[in-house]
C-alpha cells in the first residue's frame, strides 16, 4: 500500500515532490556544510567542501528518481509528455513517420481482422473444438449408413449449392437454400429465435415437408411476423410448414443461406438414394472420442457404405479425412489470407526501416542535447529509455491513423474474398485488432528506434559539446542508415516481384480464348419450378415456347437456351461411356462428363465453331434418335486420330446409345484459368429436348441467351413480362451481359493483383524516399570534400556521377538480397498464378529494371545538387 500511494503521489503530485526532494538535498547539503564547519573549516570553505563531496544536485536528484521503483510511471509519464513535445517540434520528421507507420500498421489491422476471425476466433457453435468435417462427397444412402454405424462421432449432412424457389403473396423469388440431415442444429448446439428446428426423423418420408427460415428472409419477405411458425409457404412447389426461424448471426454453411430444409432418406427412390445430391459431411466428436480414432471410423464406414451402393463404387472416398471444420469452412483462402498477412507484413517492415532511417538522421541535431544530459549524469540506459520512448510515442501517432485507415482497408480487402463465406463476411475491427495494433504499435517503436537509440547515447562529450554539435560518429550513422535502407529495399523487391507475376499472371489470362464471343450476348437465367418438369413434354414445350417468343422481342436478333453459361463454375455432369473404350465397373468408375443441354441455335448465338458435323436440329426432339455434339479436347482424348462423327457415347443409367453427330471448339465451362473442374473428363453437348442430368431428368433451370443490337435496357423487364405471362410463378433473374461473365471470370486475380500492386507502390515509394534521404544526408556532409574535387579538376560530370552511383549502389546492394529472398518466397503465390512460373526470368528482370530507375530518381537531386555547387562556397562547410 506505501507503493501504491507513493506511485499516486509521484504520478499526481510532480511540483510537491520535486519540492519535497529538493528540501530534503538541501537539508542533507547543511548538514555536511555543519560537519565540515566543526571540523574547524570556515562556512565558506565548508560550503565548497560539501559541494565537492555531494557533486551535482541533478545528479543526485537523477539518482534518487532511478532508486525510487514508485517513480517509474511518473518517469514514463515526463518521457511521453517530452516524446509529444518532440513530435510538434519537428512537424515535417512526425508527419513522414505517421504516414509511414499508418500505411503498414492500418494494412495489418485490416488484414488481422480477417486472419482473426477466420483462423483464430472460435466457431460462434457450442464446443467448436470438437466439430468436425468429413472430407468428400456423400449419397444420402450412404449418410444414413455411416449415422447407424458411427460410435466415435455424430454425422450430418448438407447441401452446400441448393437453390429454390419460394412463392408467397402471390410473388416468386429464387433464393439460396441448404437441405440438411434432420440433426444437423442439434449437432452444431444452435437454437433458433422463433420456434423450433428439425425434429429427429423429419428427414424421413412423409415427415419431411418443413422449413426452417433465416432471420433476413423472416424480416425481408415475411416482415418479422412473429406468428410465422406453423404457417404453410409454397417452394418449389410443394407446401411446407415453417418450424422456425434462425437467429442473425446464424448462417451455414454460408451466409447467403435463406432457409433450410430436411433431406429426405427414401431408400425406395434409387437414383435419389445413391446416385445424385452428393454432399459434404460434418461432425461432432462424441465424449471421450479423438480426432484419430475418428478418422479410423469414418474409414471403416465407408468400406460399409461402398458394399450398399446398388452398382460398383472401387475405391469410393478411400482417401476421406476428419478435419476440423473451422479449417474447412475457411478452405483454399487460408492460403490467401496468409500471403495477405506476409505482405502487409513486409510493408510495414519496410516502414519501420524508413522511420529508424529518418531518426537516425535526427540524433545528429540531438548529440548536443544528449550530450548535455550525459554531463547532468543521465545514465546511457537512462537516455535509450527516453529515446524508445520517444519512438513508441510515434510508433502510436501511426497506429492511430492507422486505424482509421483499417476500416477502408477491411473493405477492399473482403471484395479480394468470398462475400457469403460465414467466417470472413463477419470480420471487424474489434477489441482483439485493438489489443493487436497496440502490441504492432509498441512493437514497432521499438524496432525502429532500438538503432537510433543505440547510436545517440554513444556520446563522446569533447566532440558532440562544440560549437555546431558537429557529430564525430555521423560516419556510423550513415553506414547504419545505408544498411536500414538497403534492407527496405530488398523487402520492396520481395512485393514488387509479387506484384510482377501477378500483373502478368492476369494479363496471361486475359489473353485466353473462352471459345465464345461474349459481345452483344445477354444471359437471362428461368427457374421453373421442378414439379414442372417431372414430365419431359411440359418442360419443353414451355422452353420451345418461351425461345420462339423471346426472339420476336425488339433488339434481340438471335436466342438460344442453356442448362448452364460458361465460366459460371457450374458442373452439370454425367458419368458417360464412350465407343471403343471399355470400362469394366467392377474395376472402375466410368469417367464423369461436363453435359450441356441446349437448343439448336446456341452455338451460333455464343458463336462457338462447328469443327466437323452438324449441330442440332429442330428435327433433333424428344422422341428422335438420340444425338450428342462433344467438343475437341473430348474427341481428341477419346477418339485420337479418328473421326469423331459417328461414334457413339451412353449415359450410364440409359440403354441408349448416342451418335456423335459433331464436334466444337472447346469452351471454358468452369473458368478462364480452368477449363473444367479437375473430376470432369471432358464434354459434351445434347439437344434439350434429349437431354437428361444427375438426377435423370430433364435440366429445370436454363439460361436463355440472347444476342442484342443497339439499346438492350428495356430487355430484362420484356423477358420477364413475357415469362409471367406464360408462367407467373417462374423466377427470372436480370440479363447479365456475357462480357461481364468473361470479367467476373478475372475478379479474384484482378483483386489479388491490385493488393499487391498497392502493396508494392508503398514499398517503392517509401525505399525511393528513404533512398534519397541517405543520399541527400550523405551529400550533404561531403560538400567540403566535393568543393575540394571541384577545386582540384573533377568535373561537374564526375561529380554526378560519383553520387548518383552512391545511389544506385545502395539499391542494387538491397535489390541483390531482395531478389535471392523474392525467389523462395515467390513460390507462396504458385497457387495464385496463370501461364507463369514463380521464378519468370522476364518479371525480375523488370523488377530490376524498375528498382534501378527508382535509385536513379532518388539520387538524381543530390546528385545535380553536388554538381551544380560553388568550390569556394563548398569548401567554406564548415
């Protein structure tokens, strides 16, 4: 308690304290002035004697301070007060320091609050330790396998792409669904806000037809009514009784999830059972369980399953893994999120170096005060402790515009990111990127100010106490601040190089071929309802109908329709057999194929080449021999060196062949920088009328693409009138111009490059500024050695040169280190690139093209500066 109250009275009470100090010196100084003057000495001799004995009072006063551990914050409270102080009087070093330290601690705040709440905060589900993935997909047959049979966890399944539409008040909508095993809100330990969620056995036949809502879809479409539960709403179709509704924070597996539904176990419906609407698996470990004894069961259950398929499945999910599922949920962007961090991290790096650079530059105007200091017996501990103090001070200027700038920057980098994905879209800056930042800024301060620090209390007090403080170790000082700037430079490379390969990473994709012309092209997307289409002939005269009408609409010169649009991600496929290669099922799968359907006109709507044959007819109907078109890569892989036209491919559940009646180009499906998904095997066309997806029925939802001329605004509102009046319950959804498509396509490179690009331009301009300051400075305090030169014969020409090479020596020193660095850690972005390689020539060679044209430009002025000086004048600096 005497601590305390003496730390109060030290913090709060400075005048009275130093009062009551320097009474108490003043009294021990008499009482040895009285001892000496007993001694037989006069007053004033003893007066000098106690003078001599005592030494300095501010000596003594220092070290009554530093004995006193009560005095600690009082001294930490006066080198804060000096440390802003400091700041104000050196407006132009505070100002260049803050924007520096802004730019590098702002961007990992930012950065940090993704990494944070995806990586590190728990899963918002009760013990989220212990939940689970089960890697792969899973028949609904095979979940209820694995449900009876597992001991070590409990298992859920659910859709991760279901989409439905939803009919209240007289209005269609179509929105994101999920249909989930029944315990599956059980398993997660979440309760909803209003009712109730799934009952055990609601995913069984004839209990099945319920609904649980999300809160946005409760509040937007039903306006909160808080007697919602009970009441029947119409999707897809079907009535369905709403159960519940889910809390706000809630959404898996993702948030833009509006409701979801129960999966139906039917094992009398086979193709449903086991053939189709594969989907992911989560868990919960049950008590005493582990991860690894898990895993051994999770294996064991599916060797069970695969025996209960109705045809062969060798080597179905051997590889299958339990991880936990807040790794899964953030998936392939913890890569991403961990190269974001790594950049952030190097900029801030390279401010730290700038600002330590600029402070370095500043102890030479303080060596006469820390000299002076020194001689009122400051302890060199003493005057590092002021020092770093100073630098935190800074270091917190910056962190707190940094943190103005993180709330922008969390915004951009979310757009880089997927937007529905659970554990990203709630990332804010919170009390924990507070805390982070707070450590980042005293981290930092201290890092950059350790060297000034350091170098400023080596005092020398003959030389620092002259008549202009001249510094006898700014030699030190400058080969220090050269190393400091070398080093940004070679962090700068590692971002730049970064930068390089993704600039030509995108640009490498903008140069590929879709296989289609996406100009003048609209893309309309219909969702009928699927009880529409449970018979074939409604669902096609519906789109026969709709295709013919659409194409009498002003402005559209030619249509066509589509189960799907290129580069949309979407996989529609079928397992196919092809002519001529046998596949023995007991041994293995026959391969999965990408399947369009469409009407006879698309090709020449996307305007994707016929290579050989003929497309499709109108002849090519319901009831009319079966056709199919496969595209190049698809002929060549299965027919090399024969004519495809002809051949013949079958569905696997069907007993009709198919003929081959032509080949196309190939077109990017899945995305520009991937053809097809990597399961897919290639790809083929059929007539929709044919046609036939996983569930082996006719495709519900198509795509209708229309080629425009001129104004195409009115359209989308044309289209849409014209589908209510065919069908008033049939969502249809904006025209979305395929040019978009192509760009939406390049978004995540596109985002993922002008990062970097950001990242690299802070590092470039804060190393050219460090540059020149080291030049500058360096100039500077050799002007009597170049007035000698000049006096002696060196030319003007010389005298440029021999500073402008200072320059570029510097950075070529940082730029080899950097490009021996950028080389190891380039590979991180292996991941990120298109049509380059982590180690392309080209892109560090432009690299150190750029950095060279960089130290030109920062040593360009001190150079003309030394050149264009006066010998006289020059030899006169003093």
């Amino acid at each position: 308690m005497r601590m305390i109250r003496s730390t109060f009275r030290n913090l709060f009470g400075g005048k009275r304290v130093e009062q009551d100090l320097d009474d108490e010196l003043g009294a021990f100084f008499d009482s040895i002035v009285q001892e000496k003057m007993k001694e037989g000495l006069t007053r004033e001799q003893a007066v000098r004697a106690a003078a001599k004995q005592m030494g300095s009072f501010d000596l003594v006063k220092e070290q009554v301070r530093e004995a006193t551990s009560a005095n600690l914050m009082a001294n930490l409270a006066q080198d804060i007060r000096f440390g802003l102080r400091m700041m104000i009087k050196n407006p132009g070093l505070t100002l260049v320091a803050v924007l520096s330290l802004a730019l590098g601690i702002g961007g990992n705040a930012a950065t940090f609050s993704l990494v944070s709440n995806a990586l590190i905060r728990p899963l918002p589900f009760h013990e989220p330790d212990r939940l689970v993935q089960i890697t792969d997909y899973y028949p609904k047959g095979a979940i209820q396998s694995m449900q009876r049979g597992a001991t070590k966890v409990d298992i859920a399944g659910y859709s991760d792409d279901s989409q439905f539409n939803l009919t209240a008040g007289g209005q269609a909508v179509h929105l994101a669904g999920c249909t989930v095993s029944a315990n599956l809100f059980s398993l997660l330990g979440v309760a909803p806000q209003v009712g109730r969620t799934f009952a055990p056995g609601e995913d069984l036949p004839g209990r099945d037809q319920v609904v649980v809502l999300s809160n946005s879809l409760w509040r937007g479409k039903f306006g909160g009514d808080p007697n919602i539960v009970g009441h029947p709403i119409s999707i897809d179709g079907v009535a369905r009784e709403v159960v519940g509704v889910m809390p706000a924070d809630f959404g898996f597996p993702s948030t833009s999830v509006q409701l979801w539904m129960p999966i139906t176990l039917d094992p009398s419906d086979v193709p449903g059972f086991w053939g189709n609407g594969y989907m992911p698996l989560i868990g919960r470990l049950r008590p005493g369980a582990t991860m690894p004894e898990a895993q051994s069961e999770v294996r064991s259950l599916i060797v069970q399953a695969i025996k209960l398929f109705p045809f062969p499945m060798p080597n179905w999910n051997a590889d299958a893994a339990v991880v936990p599922l807040q790794q899964s949920m953030v998936g392939n962007f913890r890569t991403k999120l961990i190269v974001l961090l790594c950049a952030v991290g190097l900029v801030l790096l390279i401010a730290c170096a700038n600002v330590a650079s600029l402070l370095l530059a500043r102890t030479t105007a303080r060596q006469k005060e820390m000299a002076i200091r020194a001689s009122l017996g400051a302890s060199r501990g003493r005057i590092i402790r002021q020092l770093l103090t100073e630098s935190v001070v800074l270091s917190f200027g910056g962190a707190v515009l940094g943190l103005l700038l993180a709330f922008g920057a969390l915004t951009v980098l979310k757009s880089v990111l997927p937007s529905d994905n659970t554990r990203l879209a709630g990332s804010t800056v919170d009390l924990g990127v507070l805390a982070f930042v707070t450590a980042v800024a005293v981290l930092s301060g201290l890092v950059f100010g350790l060297a000034p620090a350091l170098s400023a209390s080596r005092i020398n007090l003959s030389e620092s106490i002259k008549t202009k403080g001249q510094d006898s170790t700014s030699g030190g000082k400058l080969r220090l601040r050269s190393v400091l700037i070398s080093a940004e430079v070679a962090l700068a490379v590692v971002l730049v190089v970064g930068a390089g390969l993704l600039v030509k990473s995108l640009w490498m994709l903008t140069q590929v071929n879709p296989g289609f012309n996406p100009q003048q092209v609209l893309a309309v997307r219909i969702y009928p309802d699927p009880s529409s289409c449970k018979e074939r002939t409604p669902c096609i005269a519906f789109y026969n109908e709709l295709v013919r009408r659409t194409g009498r609409l002003t402005g559209i010169s030619e249509v066509a329709a589509a189960n799907t649009i290129p580069l949309s991600h979407e996989v529609p496929a079928v397992p196919i057999e092809f002519e001529g290669h046998h596949v023995d099922t007991n041994q293995e799968l026959l391969p999965m194929i990408w399947a369009g359907a469409v009407t006879p006109e698309y090709f020449h709507v996307m305007r994707v080449p016929l290579l050989e044959g003929r497309t499709f007819v109108d002849a090519d109907a319901d009831k009319a021999p079966l056709v199919a078109m496969v595209d190049a890569d698809t002929a060549r892989r299965y027919w090399p060196g024969e004519d495809p036209v002809g051949k013949h491919i079958r569905i696997s559940w069907s007993n009709q062949w198919r003929t081959v009646v032509g080949v196309v180009g190939d077109v990017r499906q899945y995305d520009l920088a991937v053809r097809s998904a990597n399961w897919t095997e290639g790809a083929i066309y059929m007539p929709y009328p044919q046609a036939e997806v996983l569930n082996r029925q006719l495709p519900v939802a198509m795509t209708m693409m229309l080629r425009v001329g001129g104004n195409s605004s009115s359209i989308g509102a044309e289209v849409r009138q014209l589908v209510s009046e065919m069908n008033p319950n049939v969502p249809v959804t904006d025209p979305q111009p395929m040019t978009s498509v192509v760009t939406a396509s390049m978004s995540d490179s596109r985002s993922l490059m002008w990062l970097f690009v950001s990242f690299a331009g802070c590092a470039l301009f804060l190393a050219a500024i460090g540059t020149y300051g080291v030049i500058s400075y360096s100039t500077s305090q050799r002007m009597s050695e170049l007035g000698l030169r000049l006096a002696l014969g060196a030319t003007k020409g010389s005298l440029f040169r021999l500073v402008l090479g200072q320059s570029i020596r510097l950075v070529v020193a940082g730029l080899a280190a950097g490009i021996l660095v950028a080389l190891g850690l380039a590979q991180m972005l292996k991941a990120f690139l298109f049509g380059v390689t982590a180690t392309d020539p080209a892109t560090f060679v432009a690299v150190a093209a750029l950095l060279i044209a960089v130290s030109v430009l920062a040593g360009y002025l001190p150079a003309r500066r030394a050149a264009s000086a006066d010998p006289l004048t020059a030899l006169r600096v003093d």
